[in-house]
C-alpha cells in the first residue's frame, strides 16, 4: 500500500497577469517508513509539491492521493480530516504559536481533531523529541534546534502515515541541523511514516532512503 501516489501533477499559477507553470508533469510514489529528499535549487516547485501532497493546495492537472483518497474527490470537511488523521507538516521557521506553551502546541493538534488523552500523549511525543522537561517553557525560551524538535512533536504527535518536512534545517547550524534529519529517519522508522522532505542542500539529500532531483517544476 502506498501512502502517496502523485501522478502527472501541474500546477500553474496566475501572478500579474502571468502563468507560472509550478508543477509541469511530476509523478512519484511513497510507501510507509520512506525517508525521501526533495533536491532542487530555489523556485523549482519543492514547496508547491508539498502544499499539493499534503492536500493544503491542489493540482491544476494530474491526482494526489494520499492513503488511497484522491484529494480532488473529497468535499471540505473530508479533507480536513484526511489532514488531521494521516498528514502532519513542518516548516523550516518552526510555525510555533508564541502565546501557548511548549506542551500547549504539542497537543493542539489533537484537540482540533477531538482526539482523547491529549496531555498524555503530547508529553510522550515531547519525550520522544528528548524535551520532557521543557513543557511549560514558552517558545520564546527555546533554541531554533529546541523549538523545531517541538514542531516535530506537534507533526507527531498524532501518528500521521505522511510527514512533510519543508526545508527544515534551512534555519539551524548544521549540527543541529543533523539531529533534526536524525529525528525525521527515526520518525519513519519507529511509527512506519512516509517522511517527504524538501531541501536545496544536496548534502541534506543524501541522508535519506532516496532522492529525488527537481528542476524547473520537472523531476530530473
Ligand atoms: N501562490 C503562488 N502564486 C504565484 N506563484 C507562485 C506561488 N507559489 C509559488 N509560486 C511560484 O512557483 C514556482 C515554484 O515555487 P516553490 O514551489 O515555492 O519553489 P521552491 O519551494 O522549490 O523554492 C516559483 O516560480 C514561485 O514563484
Ligand atoms: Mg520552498
């Protein structure tokens, strides 16, 4: 079974009157416990395929399905919950919210979707990111390194099958930029998720299970 399947997606965009082609033909497959790198200079549609594969935006041409579902197939409230069971997503400035405390964020997520047991299963996601004492912190009273661990808890913390990374060293130093990578390898093998990460460090890429080049809204 596979988690993702992007078949032939465009995606264009209208800016001041002018067609930019994001996406222009891209296909690719995830399965369960992949770690895999999205590889491209800046602007060659990383963040686009990202949006579409985690069904935020849609293709103007072509099928996303995630977990089976075609996202294009599915009415507003089935989409929202197609995101909040199967589908967590982490930025590469950590998206916190600075009014709630660390275990706060981690258990939002849960609350949105009605889940039980929230605190209890945002301070084992808390621990699984090696932040168990840093709970009541606020955001504001971590490292970049410290508040991108929170965010990995809160992607996390309710067992997605697909985890989207969108550049998410681009902000820390490159050793903790290398624990970051530690966690999301550790992510798909401990909880068996399809981890998609977008990144234009080629040495980031070669970290993980597979590849994949982009170039101008094509795969290379
Ligand atoms: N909302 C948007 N409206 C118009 N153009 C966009 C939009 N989002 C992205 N683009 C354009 O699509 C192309 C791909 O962008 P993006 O997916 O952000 O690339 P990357 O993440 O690889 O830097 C770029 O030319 C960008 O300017
Ligand atoms: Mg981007």
């Amino acid at each position: 079974m596979l988690i993702l399947e992007i078949s032939d997606v465009k995606k264009r965009y209208l800016a001041q009157g002018q067609e930019v082609m994001a996406l222009a033909g891209v296909s690719l497959t995830l399965a369960p416990g992949e770690f895999v790198s999205l590889v491209g200079r800046s602007g060659c549609g990383k963040s686009t395929l990202l949006h579409l594969a985690g069904a935020m935006d849609f293709p103007s041409e072509g099928t996303v399905s995630i977990d089976g579902q075609q996202t294009t197939s599915l009415d507003d409230a089935a989409l929202t919950t197609l995101r909040r069971r199967k589908v967590g997503f982490i930025f590469q400035n950590f998206q916190l919210l600075p009014t709630l405390s660390v275990v706060e964020n981690v258990e939002l997520p849960l609350l949105l979707a009605g889940e039980p047991q929230e605190r209890t299963r945002s301070l084992e996601a808390l621990a699984w990111v090696e932040l168990s004492d840093y709970g009541n912190r606020m955001p504001h009273q971590l490292s970049g390194g410290q508040m991108q661990r929170v965010a990995i808890a809160r992607a996390l913390v309710h067992r997605p099958k697909l985890l989207l990374a969108d550049e998410p060293t681009g902000n820390l130093d490159t050793t903790t930029g290398d624990r970051i990578l530690d966690l999301l390898r550790r992510a798909a093998k401990d909880f068996n998720a399809a981890v998609l990460m977008a990144t234009h460090s080629v040495e980031s890429g070669r970290v993980t299970d597979r590849t994949i080049a982009m170039l101008d809204g094509r795969i290379r």
